[in-house]
C-alpha cells in the first residue's frame, strides 16, 4: 500500500469495509471497537512518556481525569489521522475520542482498572474474531494490515453510525460499490486459489 493510499479515505474504508460487510460483523464491530480503544488507552497509560515532553495531571472528577501520557499521545495521533481523511467526521468524532480518553484515564487509577481492561480486550477480541470466522467467513483485516486495522477501526465504525444519519451518501455509496467490487474479487481470487490447490 503506498504512502499516499494512506490519507486517501475511500481506498483506507474500501480496504477495511471489504473484512466488514456482514450486518452482524459490523454490529459486534460498533459494539466491540469502541471498548478495545477505551481499554487500550487504559492499558497505555501504563507506557512511560519520553522524559522530553512536559508533564500534566488535571482532574475533572473522579470519572474525568486527563494527563499528559502515552495515552493521551495515542488519542491525538488518531484524530490527527482522521482529520487529515475527514475534517468533518473527525471533529464530530472528538468528544467521543476525549471521553474516551478521560474516562479511561480516570479508570486506570483503580484498584482493579489495568486487569478489568485486560479482560475487556480478552472478550472484545474474541467476540471479533467470531464475527469474522462464523459471519464473514474470513480472517480479520488485522492479519493483512495491522496497523490499518487497529487505526481505522474506531473511525469505520464512527462514519458507518453517521452514514446510517444521512452523512455524505455519495462518499457512501461510493465506498458500498467499491467494497462490492473488492469482495467479488477477493472471492474470485480465493476460488481460483484453491482450484490451483485441487489440480
């Protein structure tokens, strides 16, 4: 994949929509997504920051707590990416992004925060891998293209949600055309994978 591919958001979503097309893929998806982020930014504040970049601590609340960590690193990385393949979708996904953030901040802090958000990524994981074993009968994208997969996923599954609201429908049917396509051939591929295998 080349470098420019990456900021070009109908060949990133066309790549990641082709191992998410089955509805009950995509719902385990907008359900499962979401909690492996907010878990990994729990287990990230675990990561030790350069010594370089300066330190801040400020709490909200006791549910609210933002520092300047690995964590919060990763949050601006994201939205910086989705920015640069949607403005738009990106500002609307940043009060989720920031919620998610903060509040897993806040939960690191538990007692028990680091292994419940270990068992979070145990089950959200699993519950992915059958999406894509039992409904689309293929491995998940993650295995072709880690990094795509682990980036794009919150921002898929944030544009499929605002999709369904009527947000760009032309980029939308677009991307459902394009993925059609990309699955017919990945199929036609495969067959003809295994016919050379059978001869």
């Amino acid at each position: 994949m080349s470098m420019s591919s990456w900021f070009d958001i109908r060949k990133q979503l066309t790549f990641y929509g082709s191992y998410h097309s089955h509805p009950v893929n995509i719902f385990i998806h907008i359900l499962g997504v979401p909690a492996l982020l907010w878990s990994a930014l729990v287990l990230t504040t675990l990561v030790p920051l350069p010594v370089v970049l300066p330190t801040a601590h400020h709490v909200f609340n006791e549910y609210l707590v933002f520092d300047m960590n690995t964590s919060a690193l990763v949050a601006a990385f994201y939205l910086g990416y989705y920015a640069l393949l949607d403005p738009v979708a990106a500002l609307l996904y940043a009060p989720q992004m920031m919620s998610s953030l903060l509040t897993a901040t806040a939960y690191a802090y538990r007692q028990n925060g680091i292994r419940n958000a270990i068992i979070i990524q145990v089950v959200s994981w699993i519950a992915q891998f059958l999406g894509h074993g039992l409904a689309e009968g293929r491995a998940p994208a993650l295995l072709d293209n880690i990094l795509g997969a682990f980036v794009l996923a919150p921002f898929f599954v944030h544009l499929e949600l605002l999709f369904k609201f009527g947000y760009r429908p032309e980029l939308h049917k677009q991307l459902q055309n394009d993925v059609g396509k990309e699955i017919a051939r990945l199929r036609k591929e495969k067959r003809t994978n295994t016919e050379k295998k059978a001869t």
